[in-house]
C-alpha cells in the first residue's frame, strides 16, 4: 500500500483535490488506466464527503489494489472498493462509435429515449447486478462500495428517481458498511 496524500483538514483536503484525481483517462485511452479512473471516482466521493461534514481529519489515503484504497482517520481504516456499474453491450457501443469518429471536430451524440418505461427498472438491474458482484469477490478488507454508473439509463433523472430506482438495493450488499453510487453529478447512499 503506497500513501496518496494526508489532509489535516477540510480546507487542505479540498486544496489536495484540486488536482488529486481531477481527470479520468479518455473511454479510447482507459487500458491499463484503471487506477486513474478510480482516483477520479474516489476524488468526487471525497469531495463530496468534505463538503458535507462526513470526514474525519486528519486523513490518510492510501491506495491498494483490494480495496482499492483505505482511508485512514484517526487510526481507523475504511476500506473502500471502486467499481463500474454499465451495460457490456452499451460499453461496446460507444466505444465503437468513439471508434469511429475518432480525430473528427464534431461531437459523438447518443440518442436516449427519455420515455422508455423500462429505463428505472433497467438502471436497478444494472445496480443489483453489480453489489450482487462484488459482494462476491470482495476482500475482507472492503468496508465500502462506490460504485460509478456508467450508463445513459439514469442521465437526465434528478436524486430523487436516482433513490427510488434503487429503494431496497441496499439489502444485497449487507457486508458493506455503505455503499456509495455516482450518478451523473450525484453522489448518495443507498438505503435498506
């Protein structure tokens, strides 16, 4: 485990992640890229967390691979597990699209269809899957999830769709002692 950085407090926290993890490698350029996508999912969380009173200071970050980082406040260690919830078949979509207008000017644009009455169901599913997942494969020393949608299933829904989708999905990752979702601009807990 190698230490990322220390913050005494809020104020240095927030000035460390100005620049800690403030960029994710491009969808074409992620091979290998992997820890660059986790520090910018951890930075938003943390951000978050600083923002609204959920950390204690001071705080160490360390980065490891299972969990993928730990955070260490005051001699008490969380453990937190970055991961992906997406669709493969949407994921090969867009990378072939990306594929294909690689070096062009103009914009990739996706078509979402906002009244498909399948999109809640389909953004839960997909959420499910992923806790189910990682409750699986965890290591003990994972106290947290936080889990980064990747999908256009919840694009363009406030928090309040976004909590209701996933109402009830906190059961399945028991072992967790939260389980934190990216949605967009969204970071939230999910609840029993």
């Amino acid at each position: 485990m190698q230490n990322a950085f220390v913050a005494r407090d809020s104020d240095e926290m927030l000035l460390v992640l100005k620049t800690w993890g403030a960029s994710a490698p491009p969808r074409l350029e992620r091979r290998g890229r992997q820890k660059e996508l986790e520090r910018f999912c951890l930075r938003l969380l943390l951000l978050h967390q600083c923002q609204n009173g959920l950390l204690d200071f001071p705080v160490t970050i360390q980065e490891s691979e299972n969990p993928d980082f730990v955070l260490n406040c005051d001699g008490h260690k969380t453990g937190v597990e970055v991961v992906e919830a997406s669709d493969p078949n949407e994921q090969a979509e867009w990378t072939a699209r990306e594929k294909r207008s690689f070096g062009s000017v103009r914009p990739i644009l996706r078509e979402i269809d906002l009244m498909d009455p399948g999109r809640m169901s389909k953004f839960r599913a997909l959420v499910e899957k992923t806790i189910l997942s990682k409750s699986k494969k965890c290591s003990s020393g994972v106290d947290e999830l936080l889990i980064y949608a990747n999908t256009d299933w919840d694009d363009f829904e406030d928090l309040e769709w976004k909590t209701s989708a996933l109402a009830g999905c906190r059961q399945l990752g028991r072992q967790f002692s939260k389980i934190w979702i990216l949605s967009g601009g969204d970071v939230f807990t999910i609840s029993s």
